[in-house]
C-alpha cells in the first residue's frame, strides 16, 4: 500500500467511523444493540441518558453507518449494521486494558517497568 492510499483510507476511518466512536455515550449504544436490536426508547433505559441525547447520538450513528433502522408501525428499532465494531472495540478495550496493567506495575515498582512484564500476556491472565 502507498502513502497516499493510506492517508486517504485514514482520513476517511477517521471521518466515517472515528469521529462515530468519540463520544463514550455512542459506544455504549453499540454495546447494547449487539445484544438485540432496540428502539429509542429501549436505549434510552438501558444507557440512561434521555431520549433526545439517546436520538442525537444514533443520528451520528445512522449517518456514519454504524446503525441500520426498520420502520415497526411507529416505532423505529436500531441495529448493527455490522457486528465487527464490535470486535473491534473489544480489542481496543483489550489494549487499554494493557496499559492500565502496565501503569499499575510502573505504580508498584516507583517508575521502573518490571522486567517480565509482557502487556500482551498481562491482558490474557486478566480476562
């Protein structure tokens, strides 16, 4: 791959599905539909925000397409429009994970790394 492809595929991570992910309200909501497909109101409970922040957030959602809808009668039920952000978001959760480990032993030892401190490894024994 050039530079110039990737640049142009990162620009456009960042612009459809970064700039989706930057609010901890709307990642919560894709948490919630992976389980099954919800309407406003069922996300609304479940993130506890109120139903107009709940509908902006799946707005930028829908727009990004993160989000698909289906028209029930008068109500509208959200769901992923592809399971792997998911996974995605579980690996990156992943790696956060790791660093907080990492932190935690640099705490415990005054600033020097332990020597056999694998963030890799640390993530798996603490799954």
């Amino acid at each position: 791959m050039n530079t110039q492809q990737l640049i142009q595929e990162v620009t456009q991570l960042h612009a459809d599905i970064c700039s989706a992910l930057a609010d901890p309200t709307r990642i919560l909501l894709l948490y919630a539909l992976v389980e099954k497909p919800c309407t406003v109101n069922e996300l609304t409970a479940i993130v506890r925000i109120s139903q107009p922040a709940t509908s902006r957030h799946l707005k930028v959602l829908r727009e990004r397409g993160l989000v698909n809808t289906t028209r029930l009668g008068q109500s509208v039920e959200y769901s992923l429009n592809d399971p792997r952000i998911i996974e995605a978001l579980d690996l990156l959760r992943e790696v956060l994970r790791g660093r907080l480990i990492y932190r935690a032993s640099l705490a415990e030892t005054d600033g020097e790394p332990l020597p056999s401190v694998d963030i890799a490894e640390s993530t798996d024994k603490h799954r």
